[in-house]
C-alpha cells in the first residue's frame, strides 16, 4: 500500500529531519545510546504545523538514566517541577520502571520552550519522546505493549542513527504479520462487526437514535480494520485508519464512493439510521466479497 500523506497545508519535513538529524547527531555521542528512531508522520514525509515528532530513543539503562535527569533538571530550571520526585536520584535512574517510563514520557511545544529541555535542535517542533532500554523492548518485558501498540508505525519508521542495526532488527520483526496472527485478528475484527451492527439494530428497536448510532459507528471502525487486515498489512495506527482508506479502493471505485458515504454519520434521526444501518450491512457483504474476508477467515 501507498502510506505517503497528502494533505494541504504546508509540508514542514524537510525542516523537521534537518531538525532531527541534528538531535540523534548529538544524542548519540552520549554513553549507552544505542539508536534512535521515528515512528510518527516524519517516518512517512508529512510534518505540519499540528505534527509533533514521534521520537525514539534505544539504549542501555545507565546511559538512558542518565539522559532522563538530564531532563528532569531541564524541567525544573524552567520551571515544570518545583522539586525532584521522590524517586529522582542522580545516577539511579530506571526507564524500565513505571514511574520512571511515565514521567519522562513528557510533551514539549513552542509554548513550553524547549531549549531549556537541552533540545535546542527541535526547536519549535512539538516532540514526543521515549526512552527505551534496547533489551527490554527485544526480550518482551516492561516495554512490550510498545511492540504490540505500534507494530504499523515501526513498519514505516526511520531509523536516523543504528550504527549496529539492532533498532532496524527489532522494527523488522515486531512488523512483521504472521498469517496466524493475520487470521486471528481477522475473526476478532469481523465478529466485532457482526456484535456491533446488531447492537445498532437493538438500539434503534429500542428507539435510542444516539446509543444506535455510536454503534453503528463502532461497527463501521471494525470493518475497516478486517479490510487492512485482508490485505495482510497491521490496522494504521489511531487517527490514520480512516485516512489511508483512500488507499483500500480505488477513489474512482463505486465502493470507495460508498464506504465514504457510509463514514459520514447521517446524524440521530430514527428512520434515517434505520436506512443507514441497511446501507451499512449491504456495503459490508460487497466488501467482503471484494476483499475475500470470508475465505480469509478461515486462514490465509
């Protein structure tokens, strides 16, 4: 599939990976800093004005502690903290633990400079950073919703500092989508359908236009995602699910024409989400239909 962005505002990425560039230059003459990565809309060529940068940083334990009080004293010289955690000591710090992980997970915008952060080199981007311990991620501990929530994102990152390949090892593998697990997801997701579009059906018998609605749009969701999957590629992540729809079917395409008028929410009216919900479950048989979900789902 096409994953580049098109949209009209202006495209700020050669700014941006200038910017980034400049950043893992620096980082990565830091001890125990092992790569760096993004897995946001900078990964695919788009940067806007409403984009922030989806940066990760890999290494080992003392090395990113290190750079995590780096920017705790950051924080608290521009006036984010009043005082340290409790937890906070120099040298001790563990972005394997929760509240560690958590805390330094933080957002920097134009309005809460970050120069004071000691990222002079995004400065103005939005930025949000992780700090990963390279062998938690591969070993499947602390940091394992990680792989599981963005396998789609770390199909489509890039990887500005690697110098032994290990972040590139680790995305290539947790991307890649095992036919067993491409079944599976596929059962869960049109099951998800079939609950979900019967719930609508209740609640408009039930005379409850908003309750129908939000599950005739949950079922909606659903569909879309048996879609990609029938394709064999991971459900894009959050709010670019209904974006890359466009890259199902061609925009030409009948179908494409119909599935669009059926994401449009025809408001809580009773009898229009009576033909709504009819319109909706006629889509999804030529759908299913065109994308072989049935077949599919017996195993691909």
């Amino acid at each position: 599939m096409d994953w580049t962005v098109t949209l009209p505002l202006q495209n700020r990425f050669p700014e941006a990976r200038d910017a980034v560039v400049k950043f893992a230059d620096i980082i990565a003459q830091r001890s125990g800093i092992s790569g760096i990565a993004s897995v946001g809309g900078l990964a695919r060529g788009y940067v806007d004005k409403h984009s922030d940068l989806d940066l990760l940083v890999f290494g080992d334990v003392p090395g990113l502690g290190d750079l995590a009080w780096d920017f705790l004293e950051g924080m608290i010289k521009k006036g984010f903290l009043a005082e340290l955690p409790p937890w906070a000591e120099k040298g001790a710090l563990d972005v394997r633990d929760s509240k560690v992980w958590s805390f330094v997970k933080f957002r920097a915008s134009p309005n809460k400079t970050i120069k004071e952060l000691r990222i002079p080199e995004l400065d103005p981007f939005i930025v949000d950073l992780e700090l990963l311990d390279l062998e938690s991620v591969r070993s499947g501990g602390p940091c394992e919703h990680w792989l599981l929530e963005y396998r789609w994102m770390l199909g489509h990152a890039w990887i500005p500092y690697d110098p032994s390949g290990a972040v590139q090892e680790l995305f290539t593998e947790a991307a890649r989508y095992h036919p067993e697990d491409q079944t599976a997801d596929l059962n869960d997701e049109a099951e998800a359908v079939h609950v979900a579009f019967h719930q609508g059906e209740t609640w408009i018998l039930r005379g409850d236009p908003l309750s129908a609605s939000f599950s005739i749009h949950g079922a909606l969701d659903h569909l879309v995602s048996t879609l990609y999957i029938a394709r064999g590629v991971h459900v894009p992540y959050g709010k670019w699910k209904a974006y890359y729809v466009r890259n199902l079917l061609p925009q030409g395409d009948p179908l494409f024409q119909e599935l669009s008028a059926c994401l449009a929410s025809p408001g809580c009216d009773l009898p229009k989400l009576r033909k709504h919900l009819e319109r909706c479950r006629e889509l999804k048989r030529k759908l299913y239909d065109r994308f072989d979900v049935k077949a599919k789902r017996k195993g691909l």
